[in-house]
C-alpha cells in the first residue's frame, strides 16, 4: 500500500519561502520519480516540480523555475519543495504524486496522468 504524506503547509508573506515535504511510504519502483502538483480553486490541477529518484533529474513549470527547488533524501523516500519570492498566484493545495508502476523518466513529466499515487494534500497562503 502507498501512502504519501504531505506537509509544511501554511501561511507566509508575500515575497517570502516555505518548505514542503512529502514522504512516500511505497516500495521502490513507486519512488523512482516523484511530483508537486499544485490545484488553486477554480484552477485545474497543474505540475510544478518532479524529480527522478536515480539521477536526481528534475522538471519544472515555468511559473515556478528560478524560485522553486525540488529535491529528495537519500534513501529516496521524502521529496522536498522549496520555495522562494512566493506571491499570492502561489497560494494553492499542494499534492504530492507518485507511479504505480515501474518506469523511469530521466526528466519526470508534469502531467497528472503519469502518476497514480497522491497524497491528499498540504494548503499554503501568500
């Protein structure tokens, strides 16, 4: 059974950082990349940041390249976002995604599609 739970939700100013985390409790093949996705209301679900759990690669928006970092440990089990110079088009939920099957992208889609686990979800304010 995979569970990932997300957390470091929140409120933060204008211009200031916050760090998420997500830990995935799957087996192996369910960490071999993993995604932020983020949903505003009224917005569709939208890909912000993937990484690949081998070569460390990484994807993300262009809203968001240059201000967020995604990164992982190194058992590959958490996956971290952190954020900086947020604004209030940042102020979303954040869900935490995962495969269910055992395939490798060295650059991680954003599509939702590709992932079949997810978390339920971390909320932050700007």
């Amino acid at each position: 059974h995979v569970q990932l739970v997300e957390s470091g939700g929140g409120s933060v100013q204008a211009g200031g950082s916050l760090r998420l985390s997500c830990v995935n409790s799957g087996h192996t093949y369910n960490r071999n990349y993993m995604a932020w996705f983020r949903q505003a209301p009224g917005k569709e679900r939208e890909g912000v940041a993937s990484m690949n759990r081998r070569e460390r690669g990484t994807n993300y928006a262009d809203s968001v390249r240059g201000r967020f970092t995604v990164s992982r440990d190194n058992a590959g089990n958490t996956l971290h976002l952190e954020m900086s110079s947020l604004t209030p088009e940042d102020s979303a939920m954040y869900y935490c995604a995962a495969p269910g099957r055992a395939r490798r992208y060295q650059t991680p889609p954003l599509y939702p599609n590709t992932y079949d686990y997810w978390g339920l979800g971390t909320q932050f304010t700007v």
